[in-house]
C-alpha cells in the first residue's frame, strides 16, 4: 500500500516537474509521461520482487534459527536431566556408603563384643581349673 502511495507521488513529482516543451505536442508530452510510468512500474515491481525474495529468505533463516532453537532446548533438557539423574545416584550412592560404614562399625563392634566374651569366658574356665593352665603352658 506504501509502496502503490510512493509510485504515485513519483508519478507526481514527475509531472511537476516535466519542462514545458513548447516545441513537442502534446501528444509527445503524455506519451513521455506514460513511458517513464511504465519504467518506474516495471523498476517498482522489481524492487517488490527482490523484496519478495528478501522477505521468503528472511522467513527460511527464522525458522531454522527456531528450530536449532527448539533443537538446542531439547539437548539442554535431555544434558539437566542426566545431570540431575547422575546427582541422584551420587546422593544414594552416598547414603549407602554412609549406611554400609556404620553397619561395617556396628559390626567390628559386635565381633570385637563377641570376642571379647569368648576370652572372658575362656579366663573363667582357666580360672575354675587353674591344672589345665599348667597343661596349656607346658
Ligand atoms: C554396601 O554393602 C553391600 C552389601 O554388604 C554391597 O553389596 C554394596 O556394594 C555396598 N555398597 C557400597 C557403596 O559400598
Ligand atoms: C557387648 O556385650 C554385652 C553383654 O555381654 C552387652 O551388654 C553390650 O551391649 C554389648 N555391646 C555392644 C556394643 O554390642
């Protein structure tokens, strides 16, 4: 619509500006006129072609930039996502480190409590037959 406004305003100025001839006809005079018309037509619908061309380019390199885009949010999602995951595992991976070393303590507990009975109890029964001693020493 700008442009159809602009054509006219040039078509316009043109005949403002069109020296008085009073040597061609008037004839001559219109026929120059529509001449420089149809140029300035065909030199408009040019530029609304190339324009055309820009524009459809234009629209290809948005929508590969959207879809490199929407390609780029997926990897970034897909690589958070597996982060989160690896950090899930270390967590669980920890608290079972954490579980299995006071499980590993309670038990070396247990066995030395164990152990620590068994030679009581070996004592008392050295102590109540003090001859076995003296076999065991000899
Ligand atoms: C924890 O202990 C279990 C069984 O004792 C074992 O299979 C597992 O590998 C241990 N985990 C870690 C992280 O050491
Ligand atoms: C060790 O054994 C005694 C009994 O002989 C018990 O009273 C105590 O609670 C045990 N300790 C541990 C840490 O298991």
């Amino acid at each position: 619509m700008t442009g159809i406004f602009q054509l006219l305003l040039l078509v316009i100025a043109t005949l403002a500006s069109e020296p008085s001839c009073p040597a061609c006809s008037k004839y001559d005079y219109e026929e120059k006129v529509l001449e420089r018309m149809i140029r300035m037509e065909f030199a408009f619908e040019k530029v609304l072609d190339e324009n055309k061309a820009v524009s459809k380019s234009v629209q290809l390199d948005l929508t590969r930039i959207k879809e490199e885009n929407e390609h780029l949010h997926a990897t970034v999602d897909a690589l958070k996502e597996q982060q989160e995951h690896a950090e899930r595992r270390l967590i669980s991976l920890m608290e079972e480190v954490e579980r299995n070393q006071s499980s590993t303590l309670e038990n070396v507990v247990t066995e030395s409590n164990n152990t620590l009975k068994h030679i009581s109890a070996a004592f008392n029964v050295i102590k109540a037959h003090p001859k076995m001693v003296s076999c065991v020493a000899l």
